[in-house]
C-alpha cells in the first residue's frame, strides 16, 4: 500500500463521509504499531487533509493536532501542563497549563470544548491570530486518566459543529486506546 | 509572540533567506524547551512553510518531517528501525529498516543521501508516488549517536541541491544538540 493514499479524499465527500474515512484509515494505520508518536503523525495528515477535501468552513481550518501530559512537569505540581504534540499547520505554542485557554480548559475539565468564537472565550491563547474558532476534544487512556487532547483550529467564526464533535470524539476513543502513552 | 508568525516567511525571499529563517526561529523556539516531541513538530512546520514560500522546484516539496529511532526494537536486534515522527504533508510510512531505501541508508550510514531521481535509487520505499526527489540528513546526539533522521520530499526530479544539503545539516546539527533524546 502507499501510505500517502490513505490521505486523499474524493472531491465531492460530505464531512460525514471524510470523518469516516478518517476513522476507518487511523483504525488501519494503527493496527499492530502502538507508538504515540507515529500514530499522532499520521492521524494529523489524515485530519488535515480531511478537512482540505469538503465544503468551507472546515475546508478554513489551519491547525489540526495534538497536546500531550508534559511529563517534565512533577505530578506533584498543583498544576499540570499540555505540551505539543504532532501537528499539521503552522508553528504552535509549545505549552498550556491546565486550565488555560480553551485546549487548557478541555485538560483540566476532560470535556470537549467547542467554541464557535475564540476571541469570547475568557483567557484565550492566540498562538495564530488568523484562528476564529476552535474545537478541542480530551483523549485518555484505558484508566480514562487524561493522556492528550485533539485540536482544531478554523479561520472563521462557527467553523465546527455538533457534527464535528460526534467524529472528533469516536476518533479520540479509538486514538487513546490504540497508544501506548508515556 | 503569537508563534504562528515563525511560519511565515516573504513573499521573495531566496532558499538560502528562508533556510536562515528556519534556523533562527527554531533556535529561538528550542530556547529553555528539549522535547523531542514538541520541538521536531513545530521544526517540521517551520521547513514546510519555508519550501512553500521560495520558487520552484522548492516549493513542489510534499512532504517534510523527520524519522527517529524506534526503541521497540531491542539493540540487541542485528537490524535497528526507524520510526515516523511529526511531520507535514500526507500520511507515510511508520517504519523503515536502517539500510532499507533512502532514509533507511542515511541512518545506517549516518551520510546524507542526496537523491535526484528516487526511482533510480536501489530499493527506494515508495510511500507516495508522488515524490520524484528526496534529501534525508542524519541526526545525532552529542555523543555521536544517530537519533533521528530529516526526510524531505519533492514531487519533481531534482529537487535538492548543495544549498539544501549545507542548511539540513545545520538544522540536523541544532536539532540533534537541542532536545533530549529517548
């Protein structure tokens, strides 16, 4: 097989169709390899290129990652801090403290945060000004202890919907439990 | 700072300026910061965006990220492997087996392979049929180790040069000295 297939996505797909696609490619991607590393990699290329193939908004999206648990932080620290992770996009602030912004708060609450309007959310982190809405979904392991979050960024206000976060949940299931996690 | 603005390069700056810019900013991103992890994310972005900015055949890169060691794999093990790390264009290949095409080559090594023409090269893995040129450049430790290696891809025959060669091995250089490595 060549890998870079698994990243394109036929002109006409619905979101519906290329969330899907995204799922059934990682679910391949990650049979018999439990690296975070790589599988984060190539999860964001799938993403990214999911959102490049259907209808504005997400076609506006400009990041699609991941934060991970920075271990360098003691756990016995009264706060924990997300630092970055795979990502495809332009450069990102490298760590979130918990409870910081909305990829801080989704941290520290293990809720997905969907936020139609970034500059309305209280403490918001503008690592690229050009990013209108975001949506962050947590990720944890089998002891559902927080491992890492997905982030999606979109250049316009209302770029992600309840659509979006149905997939984006499925898809930080199968992530957090096809990993090995530091 | 909002960090995005270190992916952005001029609209004319030559190879070389934008080469210079990628080694400034991930000088200053890698500053007080020795993830592996968040730093060859973020390096990724960087050289991506620079190859986008200057002319062609530069700008035709479809694939720019790094390898590393995977430790999965006992050093007990006559062959060592590679594993994907962050990267940005399509999904690739997880795993490649030191002497196995042209990353695989530049890891057992530990030279720079330099590649015009990636369908005349001896057992080139084709992870995208796509890509027609590839440059990959070794990445080691302060003691000499390889640790990872920089692989980038061009969809056009010739797509790298000296200059390429010289500036990758600076990076791989920076790189190598500024993160700790598993």
């Amino acid at each position: 097989m060549v890998h870079a297939d698994a990243s394109n996505f036929a002109a006409d797909v619905t979101k519906q169709e290329a969330y899907q696609q995204v799922l059934d490619q990682a679910e391949g991607l990650f049979y018999e390899q439990r690296n975070w590393v790589c599988n984060l990699s190539n999860a964001a290329a799938l993403l990214w290129h999911a959102y490049k193939s259907v209808p504005s908004p997400s076609n506006q999206v400009n990041w699609a990652g991941f934060y991970t648990i920075d271990h360098s932080v003691p756990s016995t620290q009264p706060k924990q801090q997300l630092i970055l992770g795979p990502f495809q996009g332009k450069v990102a602030c490298q760590t979130i403290a918990f409870g910081r912004g909305v990829c801080g708060t989704a941290a520290s609450q293990k809720t997905t945060q969907l936020v139609p309007d970034v500059d309305a959310f209280p403490g918001h982190i503008a690592c690229d000004g050009d990013s209108k809405s975001e949506i962050v979904v947590p990720i944890v392991n089998g002891r559902n202890t927080l491992v890492a979050i997905i982030d999606i960024d979109c250049t316009v206000v209302n770029g992600f919907d309840d659509v979006d976060k149905e997939w984006l949940e499925k898809l930080a299931e199968l992530i957090g439990k096809s990993c090995d996690w530091p």
